[in-house]
C-alpha cells in the first residue's frame, strides 16, 4: 500500500521508508555477488566509495559494494541505482557506469 509517496509495509518483512529532506544525499550500499571484477572496475568502485570483497578464489566468487544516494531521486526525479539486463549496471551520483 502507498501512502505519503512512501511504502507502508503491511508484514514485519518490510520496513516503510522515511526519506530525509530530499536535499543531502543518503549513502546507502547495494550489494551483489559476481563471478568476476575487472581491476579497472576495482579502481573505479574504491574510488567511488564501494567494495570489493573476495568471497572464494575457485571458483571466483565477489560481493560488490555498489555506493548509492537514496535520496537522488527526490533531487533529480530518477534512481540513482540503475541494473538493467543487457546494457549493465549505472550509479549516476558516483559517475560509474559498468557494461
């Protein structure tokens, strides 16, 4: 159920979101498992305040941090965050786009 422009969770399972003022970003962090992670996508992500973690070496398994604005789109009315299934993974806040 939608109220308030917010998402009202009916189960404990889901919490509703109290976005702050919409004018100060607020970092959050998607995380993702992959098989593998280039080292100029390595670079790209420390820089931007992400993560890489090596979970397992064979086969190679890596959980991903992606750094992503909550409030981004209060501010410029699209997701910060976007993963689609053939053109990659985008976090316009940060500059980062992987193909």
């Amino acid at each position: 159920m939608w109220r308030d422009n917010r998402l009202v969770a009916q189960r404990n399972s889901l919490l509703p979101r109290e976005p702050s003022e919409g004018n100060e970003p607020d970092p959050h962090i998607y995380w993702m498992t992959v098989g593998a992670v280039s080292e100029q996508a390595r670079k790209a992500l420390r820089e931007a305040d992400g993560q890489v973690i090596e979970l397992h070496a064979s086969p190679p398994v890596v959980l991903v941090g992606l750094p992503y604005d909550s409030n981004y789109s209060f501010r410029h009315r699209y997701d910060d965050l976007a993963i689609w299934r053939t053109e990659g993974i985008q976090v316009r806040s940060k500059g980062l786009r992987f193909e």
